[in-house]
C-alpha cells in the first residue's frame, strides 16, 4: 500500500486549495468535517413573516402575498411535505425570508397552529 504521508495524488485539492486527505473514505470525510467547521455562522437570523397563498404553482412551490402586498416565491421544506393536501388558496402561512434575498421564502408552517 502506499504512505498516505507521503504519497498524495497531485489532482486532489481540498477546500482552501492546499493538499486533500488521502483516498482513505473515513478520512476524507473527516478532513471535510474539519472543513466544514471553519465556516462562519450565519450573519443574520430568517425574517419571520406571514403571508397569504394566492396561487398555487408546481413541485410545492407557492406564490404568496406578504402583508405589503409583496408577491414573493414561497417553498415548502420536505419535511412540511404532509401540509400539502393542507396549503391552497387565500390560506395563510408562517414565512422565514433571508435578509439577503426578499424575493423568495420557505413556508414554515400554517398560520392558524403553533409556529415552531
């Protein structure tokens, strides 16, 4: 077997540019967890609205109006999948929106149960 310490393949490249784990599967996801908690938190927490459904589009996707009449893009997370059948026009909806981007949001739940 070759030295992982010292033979490394000169295609593989981690995050930051400098040599990755060697091929060894357990490792490498290892090194991509020591990746991953280098990364910053989120700046800013979601903004947390409520809107109403006014049209209904495909693959859980809703347009949805916030209380300034602001139309926006609303998805239903897979784990909210069983609110489908539940979601249908002028029903109401908790909304969380990144400060970062106003034009599209994640349906949190209904507006008339317990918010999360």
């Amino acid at each position: 077997m070759w030295d992982s310490a010292i033979v490394r393949p000169a295609s593989s490249r981690s995050f930051d540019g400098r040599n990755a784990c060697p091929h060894n599967a357990r490792l490498r996801v290892e090194c991509w967890e020591r990746n991953v908690e280098r990364l910053p938190p989120m700046p800013e927490a979601p903004i947390q609205t409520v809107g109403v459904i006014r049209e209904v589009l495909p693959r859980g996707v809703y347009r949805v109006e916030l209380p300034n009449g602001k139309l926006v893009v609303g998805h239903l997370p897979r784990r909210l999948a069983v609110l489908t059948a539940q979601l249908a026009l002028t029903r109401r909806v908790h909304l969380e929106m990144t400060p970062y981007d106003f034009e599209k949001a994640r349906i949190a739940g209904l507006a008339d149960q317990a918010h999360e």
